[in-house]
C-alpha cells in the first residue's frame, strides 16, 4: 500500500513539475512575442515600412529572446498599412525535458485611431 502511495505522490510531484515549466516556457514566449510585436508596430509608424521590413524588425526584436530553446519559428500573418495592423504567429519547441514542450502564440496589433 505505501509502495502505491509512493508511486502516486511521485507521478504528482512529476507531474506538478512539467506544469510549472509548461507554464513559464509559455508566459516567456507569450511576453516575448507580445514585446517584439509592440515594438515592431512602433517602428513601422515611426518610418513607412512594408512587409518585409516589417519581417526583419520582428526578427530583430524576437530573435534573442527565443535563442534558447530547440526549436523557434515565426511567421507574418496579417499586414495593413492603414491603419496599422500586423499579425505575427510564433512556434517553439522545447525537447530538453522528459516530456516536450509545444506552444503556438499568435497575437495581432492595430494601430489606434482617433476619429472626430
């Protein structure tokens, strides 16, 4: 009985273990993707920028914050020139630990405006 008690509070203890990494991969890759997104928009206000500028300035921002993980990818999903909206969809893979992690991100911005 104590061995399936042991066996239980192992596989819970693991368990708790994954979750608690699953969710800091995904808050860093979500906070990261968010990050280069806003930054990345304040660029393309800043100077007329198309999509492919709009590509590398993300690359840019994003690029050191997901270097440490196996696997990164990026795509451009949506852009508009007026207003301002761009649309990014982020994928990582993380196979370090026993059990792999895989998060998709895809977040979108518009620029703000004001009507009178």
């Amino acid at each position: 009985m104590s061995a399936v008690l042991w066996m239980h509070m192992v596989v819970l203890i693991v368990g708790m273990i994954w979750l608690v990494s699953f969710e800091m991969t995904r808050h860093h890759v979500v906070n990261a993707h968010k990050q280069a997104l806003r930054a990345t928009i304040q660029l393309c206000l800043a100077t007329d920028c198309n999509q492919n500028d709009a590509m590398s300035l993300f690359t840019l921002f994003i690029e050191p914050s997901l270097n440490h993980f196996d696997q990164a990818s990026w795509r451009l999903m949506g852009f508009n020139e007026h207003p301002m909206l761009i649309r990014f969809e982020v994928s990582v893979s993380n196979n370090s630990t026993w059990f792999p992690i895989y998060i998709s991100s895809d977040e979108a911005m518009i620029q703000e405006t004001y009507y009178e």
